[in-house]
C-alpha cells in the first residue's frame, strides 16, 4: 500500500487499514508543540478518550512556545512523555508530516487510461519538484469528473463532463520519511500511517461545505492556506510566517521577554485599545504581512477559477488571537469560523466549552485520530 494514497482523497482514506482497531491516537508534531488526540470507535460512535498538548521548547532548552529544530530521537521522546502525561492507552498512532516537508499540486492532464497514468504524472510532476525525482516519493488522487463538473454547473450527463484529468499530487522528500520512521520508533508507538497535516485539518473541521472554502491553520512557525471545493484541495500555500514570529518581535520592539510577549499576544493581541498603542502596532503589523499573504491567495484563486471564496475556517493556536477572527471577517467580507474538531467525537457535556476553546489548537491531531474511523 502506498503510504501516501491514503493521505489524499478529500480528506479521507482511500484505503482503509487492513486491521481495524478501537483506539487510535493522532499525533501532531507542529514546530512549537505536539498536539495529540485519542479516539474510540464505540458502535456506530466515536467517543473522545482523551487529548494533551507540550511544548517543544523545553527540549531545546529553549522557552515553551518557540519553534525548535529537533532530531528525530528528541522529538520521539517528547512524543513518548506526552503520551505518557496525558495516559494514552493505545499503541495505534497516525503521525502528522509537517506542510513544509511536503509540496501538493494539481495536474491537468489530458484523458488517458489509469495505466498510463503512473508514466505520465511523474514526468509532469517533475517541472513541479526542485529535487531529483529518486529523492521523493510521489502520490496522487485523481479527482472524480462529478466533481469538477458540477462545479462547472453543466448537466449531469456523463458525455459533458470534461475531458481531461485533474490530479491531485503530493510529494514528500524520502528523508523526511526516514525520519518520520525513526520518530515512530522512538516513541515506542505502533504506526497505523502518516498523513499530511492539511489533510488532516480538512477532515477535521469539514461538514458538508462544498462551495469553495478556505482553511487558514495559523501555526506558530507557519501559516498553512487552503482552498476546497467538494473537499478536494484547490489551492494550498505554506505562508512562512506564524504565530511565535509575533511573540519575538513583540517581545524585541518592547524589550521583553518572550514569556511575558507571548502573555501580551495571547490577552491583548489585536484588541490592544489606546493604552497598549505600542503593543498593538508590533502586533498588527505582524497580522497584517499573514492577512495580505492571504489575500494573494484568495484573490489569485478567485481570479483563477471565477468561483468566490464563500466561508473561512480558521484553526491553529495563533488563529485564537484576541481579534483575529474579527480582523479576518472585516477584510475579506466572507463567513468566519473557528474549526471545532472536538464535535466529531463524543465527549462528557461539561468539557463542552473547554473544548470549543482548545479545538483550533487541535484541529491536526483530531483529523489524524479520525483518519481510520471516516
Ligand atoms: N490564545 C492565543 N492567542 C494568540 N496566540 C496563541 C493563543 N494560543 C496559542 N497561541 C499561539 O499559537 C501557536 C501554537 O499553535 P499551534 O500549536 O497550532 O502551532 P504548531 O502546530 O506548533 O506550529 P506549526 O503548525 O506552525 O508547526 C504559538 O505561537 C502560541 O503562542
Ligand atoms: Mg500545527
């Protein structure tokens, strides 16, 4: 089975896992932190067993909630503490691969036969790829004609559709696989599969949208932008800028520590008022380089396909900003929605707020636990 086949496909499996299991726990490695998630498949339910987050910063001997560069060994122990803390009771783990690590394109080609397809998508792939092709390992989805078709708004007769094939294509350096592999054994964990975060987010906070949706996960190392339609991936961007790049320079420009700047950020953020003037500015200023990156993004997708972006989602620690939502709402004039994971799975009613509040932080690691169970 390819490891990558089962990553893509409008967020869910397109092969399932040969043994089903009851417990599964998704792994999020981000830049910052790791997020975990475990879930239970209870009858036709899927039942939430329990969640947990730590800072990698530690284990650099660094400040929690600053991006670290880790080796694998380091980070596979940190998973092995974190899974300890928070009394993860499974070995089924579905580990997330980070965006950065990763590039995803759409081909059209022209209609040939499945077949043909494995000769003709590696060579087009190739003009998308920086680095020799035997250093990657490609996988890809072909997207239903249906789909693209309706989008179309033409009629449903099967001789209309159109005549080409849309393929969605990922690409992940085999290193970075390696050390994927070597972060699973590590941790002592059982690998069920990898995923790539985006993947992951869209099965997490997706219900029936099918109008072209775009999903802003605001990381603390960077900004990961897509768009869907019909839960296929349209457009995606690694904006390579996140969450901590405020902290630092908030905690620069007000001579602070990075403590006390992630404090600031995460109270006041962009609801500073006339008091916080000087913090304001650093913080908006920040949030407007990501919100016009932004901006590119959709205007060049909008332009590009002639659709409209009709809903935002936003998900990631940074995206919890005071303000954030708000200033997003204002530029873009669209529907704006924090990404709420958690009511994919049942949970005791009197977590039900604190999971909404936690839910954009852990948006991956739930979309990871899900992977096997829809
Ligand atoms: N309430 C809040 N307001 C502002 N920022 C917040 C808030 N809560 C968390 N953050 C920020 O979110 C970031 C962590 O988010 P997240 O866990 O999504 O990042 P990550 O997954 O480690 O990073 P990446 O996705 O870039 O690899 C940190 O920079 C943190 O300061
Ligand atoms: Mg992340």
């Amino acid at each position: 089975m390819s490891f990558l086949q089962d990553m893509l496909a409008k967020g869910q499996s397109l092969l399932k896992f040969s043994v089903p299991v009851n417990s599964v726990v998704g792994i999020d490695i981000g830049t910052s932190a790791i997020k975990i998630v475990q879930v239970k498949r209870d009858g036709g339910k899927i039942k939430l067993e329990t969640y947990g987050e730590i800072g990698l910063g530690t284990y650099a001997s660094d400040k929690s909630g600053k991006v670290v560069t880790l080796a694998p060994d380091v980070i596979g122990k940190a998973v092995a503490d974190l899974l300890r803390e928070a009394n993860v009771t499974t070995k089924n783990a579905v580990l997330s691969i980070q965006s950065q690590a990763t590039l995803i394109f759409l081909l059209e080609l022209p209609e040939v036969k499945e077949s043909e397809l494995a000769t003709l998508i590696p060579n087009e792939a190739r003009k998308y790829i920086p680095v020799p092709l035997t250093e990657v390992s490609l996988d890809w989805y072909v997207v239903p004609k249906q789909e693209t078709y309706q989008d179309e708004g033409s009629s449903t007769d099967p001789k209309l559709m159109r005549k080409k094939n849309e393929v969605v294509v990922v690409a992940v350096r085999n290193e970075t696989l390696a050390q994927y592999r070597e972060i699973s054994d590590k941790s002592g964990i059982v690998s069920r599969g990898n995923e790539i975060e985006i993947f992951s987010a869209i099965r997490s906070v997706f219900h029936r949208e099918i109008t072209p949706t775009m999903v802003i996960d605001y990381g603390a190392g960077t900004t990961k932008v897509s768009i869907v339609e019909y839960g296929v991936v349209r457009a995606y961007h690694v904006i390579n800028r996140g969450s901590a790049f405020t902290s630092e320079s908030l905690a620069r420009t007000m001579g602070i520590d990075f403590d006390k700047a992630e404090e600031i950020k995460k109270t006041v953020g962009l609801v500073g008022g006339a008091n916080d003037a000087k913090t304001a500015e650093a913080i908006t200023t920040d949030t407007a380089y990501i919100i016009s990156e932004i901006q590119t993004i959709l205007l060049g997708y909008e332009r590009q396909s002639h659709k409209a972006v009709t809903k935002i989602i936003l998900c990631g620690g940074g995206a919890m900003m005071p303000g954030f939502l708000e200033k997003v709402t204002e530029t873009f004039g669209v529907e704006t929605i924090y990404g709420d994971p958690f009511d994919k799975a049942e949970a005791p009613q009197f977590m039900e707020q604190v999971l909404k509040k936690a839910g954009p932080e852990f948006t991956v690691a739930m979309g990871l636990a899900l992977k096997d169970f829809v």
